[in-house]
C-alpha cells in the first residue's frame, strides 16, 4: 500500500485528506506544531510524523500544501532526504514545475504540479495536473485518484495553468458575487436575503448542470430562454449595454496578470 505525506496541514490537505479512501493509502502528516499536528491526525484518524524529514523518508508520495511564500524555507529542510524514488506533489499556486525543480535542487525528482479549487471541501474541486518528465505511470495513477476524490481532475498544458487557475480557482468568488448579487436584486424587490439566496444558488447550480448535462453551448441556451418580445431578452439587452460579457473577461485578464506578478 503507498503512504502518502502531507506537509502542511490546512483548509486544503484537510479537505483532500477528508476525501482520501483511507482503504487503499496510508496517510501521514506533518504540520508546523507537532502537538497540533498529533491532534489532527487523531482527528482524521491518519498517522503523525515528527518531523517533514520523517515524513518523506516515510512517503511514496509527498503532497506540499503549505501556502506558496512557506514552500521554499519547507523544500531547503527537505533536500538532503529527497530521493529518486519519492514523487513530490505541489498544490501551491503560482509555483511551476520549474521553480519546483529549482528548489528540489535535482536535476531529476519526480514532480506533480496540481491546482485544486475550494470546492474539494465539498468534494467537487475541479483541478488540473501536470507532472514532469521523471513521474512513473503508477504514482502519477496514484496522484490522479487521490484528487479524483475530491473531484474532478483536468489534464492541462503548464503554459495554460494561471488560466485555469483564474477559471477555477478565483472564480468561485466571482460566481459568489454573481449570486449575492441576484439574491440582492431580490431583496430590492421585496424578498427577505436567505430566501432569495437560496433560489439564486440553486439556480445557478441547475443551470450549470444543464450546461453539463445537455452539451449545448450556453449561448444557444440564452437564446432558448429569450422569447421576442419577452422577459428575459429584456435582461439580456440590459446585461449586454453595461458590458457584461466584457467585465467578466476583464476581471479573468486581471486575475491572469495578477499571477504573473506573483511569480
Ligand atoms: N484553499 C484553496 O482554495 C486553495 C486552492 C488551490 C490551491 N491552494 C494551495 O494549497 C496550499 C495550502 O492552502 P490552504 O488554503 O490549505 O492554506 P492554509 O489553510 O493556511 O494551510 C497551510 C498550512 O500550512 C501550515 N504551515 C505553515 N508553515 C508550515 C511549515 N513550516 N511546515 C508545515 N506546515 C506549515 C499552516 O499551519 P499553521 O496554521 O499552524 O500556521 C497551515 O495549517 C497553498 O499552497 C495554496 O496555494 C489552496
């Protein structure tokens, strides 16, 4: 059975770690605190390291889900135990395969790069992965089912990773705004927020999964609902004038750049 490691013990390792059939891996983890750490273990009932160096000496797989600023000062302490036999996972946005290389100080470690999005707490994260070229066909099987259980995982090309880290990993705040608005709107009109909210969100999901589930492209959908004369062209026209479509693209340009920065 493969062990896998986390190094780093938050909102994400928590999630993935949630979802994980315990059955098939051994899990260990290892935190910035060991008594914290030791606490969490026995609450997601997995093993605790003492140490990363522990950790790794001890995984098949080692997941890095310490924030991106963290990684570096983590990766130094670990070089010396790194072998050729233990593939290294990042979920750390902005950090490439390169970089990663770089702080790995190896000229061949096994290296995943993965972007998972909020939504794993719920188990539906849609993510993308991309490995270098010394990850073996079974751990990157391994890496793929780990977060297929927390969601959806998307092959993508590491030129297009800050793209789709602004389509799914920023936008959940967007598609939030989208829907706060709506449920505003509603309440101008007269219905109380928590009602209007939850009609809103369970709108928004529907329509995804009809998108999904019909293969339509959205736009022949908007024409679907758009009768002449009627309701919702109305809207539609509304949404357009004040440039709608050309916001939204905006605000994933800035998202793009933003990243970018970062690096
Ligand atoms: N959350 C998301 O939606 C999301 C989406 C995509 C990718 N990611 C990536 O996932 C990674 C983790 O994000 P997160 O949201 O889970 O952050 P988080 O909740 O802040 O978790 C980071 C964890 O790292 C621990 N830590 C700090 N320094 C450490 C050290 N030296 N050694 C070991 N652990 C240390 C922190 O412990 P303390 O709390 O005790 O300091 C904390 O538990 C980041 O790289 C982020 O870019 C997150």
């Amino acid at each position: 059975m493969k062990t896998i490691g986390f190094i780093g013990v938050g909102k994400m390792a928590t999630a993935i770690i949630s979802g994980i059939d315990k059955t098939k891996f051994n899990i260990l983890i290892s935190g910035r605190d060991l008594t914290k750490t030791e606490e969490q273990a026995r609450s997601l009932k997995v093993s605790s390291a003492a140490s990363h160096t522990e950790l790794v000496k001890n995984s098949d797989l080692v997941i890095l889900s310490v924030k991106p600023q963290v990684l570096p000062s983590v990766m130094t302490g670990l070089v010396s135990t790194l072998t050729r036999d233990k593939t290294l996972i990042s979920i750390a946005a902005g950090l490439t395969l390169a970089d990663l290389k770089h702080l790995s100080q190896s000229e061949n470690q096994p290296i995943i790069r993965i972007m998972p999005n909020i939504n794993a707490q719920i188990g539906k994260s849609t993510s993308a992965i991309v490995k270098n070229e010394f990850v073996n066909d079974e751990d990157y099987a391994v890496a793929r089912s780990i977060f297929e259980s927390v969601g959806t995982v998307h092959e993508v090309a590491e030129k297009d990773f800050s793209t789709f880290t602004a389509l799914a990993g920023s936008s959940p705040a967007y598609i939030y705004m989208f829907i706060d608005a709506l449920s505003r709107a509603g309440v101008l009109h007269g219905i109380p927020k928590e009602t209007a909210t939850k009609i809103v969100a369970e709108t928004v999901q529907a329509s995804a999964e009809m998108i999904l589930q019909s293969g339509e492209n959205p736009w022949s959908l908007v024409d679907k609902v758009s009768s002449p004369a009627g309701t919702t062209v109305a809207g539609v026209v509304s949404l357009e004038q004040n440039r709608f479509v050309g916001n939204v693209i905006d605000a994933i340009t800035a998202t793009i750049e933003r990243e970018k920065q970062l690096n």
